[in-house]
C-alpha cells in the first residue's frame, strides 16, 4: 500500500476506536437521570457571577427569580467590577419580576493567583454560607433555565446521591459561524470527557459545565472549592476533579431545558472562547500541543484527503480508507446536530470545523507565550508560571 493508504488505514483504526471504546462520547442520551422528589426539600443559594452582563441578563436572570422550588432558594449575583451598570440592572429586575429574594453583592479586584470567575464565586459562596444552604448552584449570568431547572437538579442530586449534578446547557445557533463551531464544540467536549465514565464511581473522568453546576455544600468545603482551584483557567473541569478526588460522586449530561443565551454571531467571537483556554487544557504543554495538533490531522483531516488524493491518483485502497475514515466521522456526529435541531449537511463539514479548532489551539498557545496569560471579560490573569504561591 502506499503511505497515503497506511496513514487512511491509521485513521480509520482511531475512528473505530473512537466509536466503539470511548465511552460512546457521541451519543446525546446521557439526561438528566431518573429521580424522584424528596419527602423534604433541601434550602438552595444560588451564585452568580456577573461581569458586564447587562446585555443578557434581561433574559436570563428572570428564569432563575422565576423557579418554583418547594424549599427554600435564594440567589446571589456577585457582580465583578462591571462597567455596565450590572448589579443596578439586576436590582431593577428583582423588583419588576419578584420571585425568589435576590442579593446583589462585589468582591472588590481579584489578589494574584485567582483566574477567571472564580474570585465572584468565592465571595458568592461567602455570602451563601450565611444561610447555611445544602447545595450550591453555580450558574452563568447568561444561562436562562426552565421553571422547573432547579427542582428537577436537586431531585437528580438527592436520588443518585451525586454531590455534583451539572447540564451542559444549550449554546446559542443561530449565526452561520455559531452552526458551524458551536455543535462541534460540544461534540469535542464529550470526546474528551465521555459523559457515561464520569457518572461512573471509581472511573477517573471528571468534567463539569460550569454555566449549571449544582453542588453539595459540605463536598465544596471537603474539596475546598474554589480555593483550592484559584488558578485554574477551565475552573468547571477543576471544580469536579477536585470533588471527585475528595471522594465526590458528580454526574455530567446534556441539558433539555437550560440554555445560553450569549450570542457569538462572529467567528472572531468563537475563536476567543475556545482560544481562551485551549491551550490551558493541555497543561501549557509544548509536547501536548504538539501531539495535539498531529493528532487532529491524523483523524479528522486525512480521510478528506485521503479520499481525494486517492481518486486523483488512481490509489482505490487510499480512496476507500479515507471515504470509510470520513462516513465514521460523519455518522458519529449526527446525533450532536440532531440535538442541535441543525440540518445533517453540516456533518461532512466537520474535518473543517476541526481544522478551525487547530488553528484555534496553536493561537491559545502563542498567546501564551507572548505573555498575555488568560482573560475573562476584559480582565487579563498572568501566565500559571508567573503566579507566586501563597505561603
């Protein structure tokens, strides 16, 4: 064979693998579990950090005043030095929609070492602990949930006993780039952290969406979050390994009724949500990257070009391991558009979603080494190496 039809044969080796041995990733059944209401229903605070959200919260703040929870619910918005006049808006929300008692408190700037929102979810734990909750929800100021979100969350929790129960809420697509990009995203997610290991005790997968994490309270005091996570960068994924590694059981599944409504109409605005922490997750690895990057071309872009290569050249094995590489790819994605309610003709695009991602992932590097650390809503954090430890 020729080596365009040893690398297509590779290709479709890892395809098959994919398919059928890591944890059926591309499945989208993993629900919300069976579960029923309990006898009593547990007090829940609800936390919220906010930075210059003014632009969503008119339509996502009202869901959460708006839940019908038996037990006791109250939330907390932190808003985190906006500009926007955030925390007034959500005041005047309260007062216009009622609904469950809402505090609105600011955590001042952020000391050294603490990245993204954590430093908002640490003040709007503090301020929760007064009212000593048993479970902590942490939600996005652009997640927008169903009436009955939290009561079907908490019943979840106390059914299968899990100390974490997150959704991954449903993105926004609407714009050509946001059908393009964002099913991927997700589709990618679940690849690298197969939702049916993490619910799985003893399994060493652990992920979590952070827009709609309900959390135990006295599992967030034994895995000391989020203070034992200030520096992390992709703090979702942080927060379930810490809990699972101080003995938690979490369960991760694609929500039903719990959306973002944060729109990304540009692809400018895509590349730096994923650029932000790519690099991130591969531990600032130049080694990871490298073996990142050989890793995606080698299964979504040579079957494309495998099967082309192959019909120029007259290669028929090249052409038919390519072909065979791209139709697995392709059918393990429907299902992912399908929940998206996308039309299936994007399902061939993927290998040039991918390539998207690739270059995204090199970008998240270099940003990284020209020093610029990571950044959630125009808040710049240094580079992990450049972070000081506290003594």
């Amino acid at each position: 064979m020729s080596a365009i039809a040893w690398t297509a044969a590779v290709s479709l080796t890892a395809w098959l693998w994919l398919l059928l041995c890591q944890g059926f990733f591309w499945r989208t059944d993993v629900r919300l579990p069976a579960r029923r209401e309990p006898d009593a229903w547990p007090s829940v605070c609800v936390v919220v950090p906010a930075r210059d959200e003014a632009e969503v919260l008119p339509a996502s703040l009202p869901s959460l005043l708006a839940q019908d929870y038996p037990g006791r619910a109250e939330i907390f918005l932190v808003d985190d030095g906006s500009t926007d006049d955030t925390g007034d808006l959500a005041r005047e929300l309260s007062r216009r929609h009622g609904g469950l008692p809402l505090t609105v408190g600011s955590p001042g700037e952020p000391p050294a070492g603490w990245t993204g929102k954590l430093w908002a979810v640490r003040h709007g734990i503090g301020l929760a602990r007064a009212r000593d909750p048993e479970y902590l929800l942490l939600t996005d100021a652009d997640i927008a949930h169903a009436p009955d979100s939290l009561r079907a969350l908490v019943a979840a929790a106390r059914t299968g006993g899990f100390d974490v129960v997150s959704l991954m809420a449903r993105l926004r697509v609407e714009s050509t780039w946001e059908r393009l990009v964002v099913p991927a995203f997700v589709y990618f997610f679940a690849q690298l952290y197969p939702f049916r290991r993490i619910g799985k005790k003893g399994a060493r997968t652990a992920a979590a969406a952070g827009g709609c994490v309900l959390l135990r309270a006295d599992a967030a005091e034994r895995a000391r979050i989020p203070d034992a996570i200030r520096h992390a960068v992709i703090d979702d994924v942080a927060l379930a390994r810490a809990v699972k590694g101080a003995g938690g059981h979490i369960w991760l599944g694609l929500a039903e009724r719990v959306d973002s409504v944060r729109p990304y109409p540009r692809l400018h605005d895509l590349w730096r949500m994923v650029s932000r922490s790519a690099y991130a997750q591969l531990r600032h690895s130049l080694l990871l990257l490298t073996g990142t990057v050989a890793g995606l071309a080698l299964v979504y872009l040579v079957p494309p070009v495998a099967l082309v290569a192959g019909l120029a050249a007259g290669d028929a094995t090249a052409a038919v391991l390519g072909g065979a590489a791209w139709l697995v790819m392709t059918g393990t994605y429907v299902p992912m558009l399908r929940y998206y309610r996308q039309p299936l003709w994007l399902a061939p695009l993927l290998p040039f979603t991918a390539f998207l991602y690739l270059l995204m992932t090199v970008d998240s590097a270099v940003q990284h080494y020209r020093g610029r650390g990571a950044a959630w809503k125009g808040r710049t954090y240094a580079r992990p190496d450049t972070v000081p430890e506290e003594g």
